[in-house]
C-alpha cells in the first residue's frame, strides 16, 4: 500500500504534464513565473508566492518543490530580490513585492489567467519567510492578492546576513496579521537559525486561535549508517532543470513532468513527510475550505509522523511546540 506522502503519491498529485516557465525582468528585479501546462487551467488558478533564502537566487533549490507545485495545478512565482550578497536586506521586501506584481501581470496577459480567490499561499524559506510576513502586513501596497495562508520553512531575518544598520529586523508587527489567517511554522530541531526565529515568531502570533497556527519541530536522525539532518539547509528539494543562472538569458519555455523525483540527498524524508506535508495539506485546506488536521492537528500520529526508514524503522517523529501556553 502507497503511503499517503510517499514520492509516488505526490506523482500521483500531478495532473498536469508539464510547466510553462516566463522570466520577468533582469537582476535583483526578476522573477520567474511558473505555470500549469498541459492542460493549462482556464480562467483562475491558485497563485503560490514562493520567497528564497538569502542567495538563493537561483530556483534550483526548491526546483523539486515548485515543479510539483506547479504540475498540481498552481501557479508559482519566484521573485529573485537580490543579485549578491552585497543586496540590502533592508530593501528586499519592497523588490519581492514589485516583482511579484509583474509576474501575476504577465500570469494574467500571457495566460489570461487570475489568481483564484481564496487560495494564495505565501511560502518563505529563511529570509524568504521575513518577506513573505512584510508583504502579508501589507499586500495592498504592491496590489498583491492577499495570503490566504502562510508557510514559512527555517525562518530568518536580516541579522542573519548583515550587521549594524543593514541587519535591523524586516519583520514587522505580525501580531497585527488577522486573526483568520492560518500559518504554518516548520524548522529542523539543528538549525540554529530556523528554530530560535520560530519561537519568537509565533510567541508574536498567540492572537490567531490555536487551531489556525502550528509551529511544527523536525528531528535529525540515523538509520543502518545512513543520516537525515534537521539542519537550516533540510527544506531544500532541487531540481537540476531548474538552475538558472541570474546572468542568463536563455531558459527554457516548457520542462515536461517527470515520472520520479531527481535522487538528491537534499530531497528525502524530511520534505515528503515534513516540509511538503505541510505545504500541501495547507492547500488542500484552501482548497476544500477546512483546515486539514495532518498540519493544524493537536499531535495526531499522522502529523507528526515522518514515515519509516526502508528497513522499516519509524522515522524519529516531529513535535509541536506552542509558547503561547
């Protein structure tokens, strides 16, 4: 029996053959636009704004994650936001924000498509999730659609990256984020920057009810000479067909679907059962309008759970951490 977050079930998850690829605009300023293809949905599509790491400029990292996003039936956009490490993380929610505004231009001119209302997912990794909370503050100054739920994976911050004026927080006051708004906080029990951020972003968050939030905590672990680490890097799924160079001007139109994941030791037991569990159960959430237990539970087996080694051995499982109790 196929598990429910085995590779094979998210193949089976993919509908569509293939992904469209756009890149709109040029350094810090671009961004690349991922969509459904074959079929290409008609008139509205659920939009999934996908906010890097810091250097992270390049989609190869999550290229795993964003081709199956996008082969499920959602647009993607992957904002660029910097083209060295000399970008000012002062300055890099306001760039996201702009090109995310271009990509959903060209989403709707080029493929006449909308983003669905109701099903905008804001997904940030490390400083990615710093920008993805600045835009949710604030969506309407860049008339972005506004997050209809939250992901957030290793968070960080500018302190993180720079120092003095430069490393000053980017991260607004959440605590006025709505009520309504579920958010979902993942990090590894060894990343030494994702788990202090998670703590001290959802002590931030106690206004939004129990049931809408989770800060879920994934553990290391060891298995016959084989290891899986929680580290800052563990969300990290890469594709090799989606390293593109910022320097570049030659990308490819169309990738066709796969019918197994690239091997990476990067792409493993942590992301199937962890980082893109999560993901997934909150758009299936979006999607059916019910908040779906495997992510919002109360420590049911099935959240927590990570799957088993080949041998058979339970995978060390997660936890939930609440500092709002």
């Amino acid at each position: 029996m196929t598990s429910s977050y085995s590779p094979e079930s998210y193949k089976a998850r993919e509908t569509h053959a293939a992904v469209d690829v756009r890149v709109i605009g040029d350094g810090a300023q671009r961004a690349y636009l991922f969509v459904p293809a074959r079929p290409r949905p008609v008139g509205q599509v659920p939009v999934v704004l996908l906010h890097h790491g810091w250097l992270g400029m390049s989609p190869l990292n999550f290229g795993a994650m964003i081709d199956h996003l996008a082969r499920s039936g959602h647009a993607v956009v992957y904002p660029v936001y910097q083209d060295s490490d000399k970008t000012s993380p002062q300055t890099v929610t306001e760039t996201a924000g702009a090109a995310n505004r271009r990509a959903l231009d060209v989403l709707e001119k080029s493929f006449g498509l909308r983003p669905e209302p109701g099903r905008t997912l804001y997904y940030g990794f490390s400083m990615g999730a710093a920008i993805s909370l600045g835009l949710a503050l604030d969506p309407q100054r860049f008339n972005l659609p506004p997050p209809d739920a939250i992901v957030l994976t290793g968070p960080g911050d500018a302190h993180h990256v720079a120092r003095g004026e430069l490393g000053k927080s980017i991260i607004g006051p959440i605590q006025l984020l709505p009520p309504t708004l579920p958010i979902a906080i993942v990090t590894g029990e060894v990343d030494p920057i994702g788990l202090p951020t998670a703590r001290k972003l959802m002590a931030k968050l106690c206004h939004i009810p129990r049931e809408r939030r989770v800060m879920m905590v994934l553990p290391s672990d060891e298995n016959n000479g084989r290891k899986v680490m929680a580290g800052h890097g563990s969300p990290g799924a890469p594709d090799s067909r989606y390293d593109f160079a910022l320097s570049s001007q030659d990308f490819p139109s169309t990738l066709i679907g796969r019918p197994v994941y690239e091997s990476s030791g990067s792409l493993n037991q942590l992301d199937f059962h962890g980082y893109w569990k999560v993901v997934d159960g909150v758009l299936d959430s979006l999607r059916l309008g019910t908040l779906q237990p495997v992510v919002f539970g109360l420590g049911t087996p099935e959240q927590l759970s990570l799957g088993s080694w080949p041998d058979g051995t339970p995978y060390k499982p997660a936890r939930l951490e609440d500092p709002c109790r």
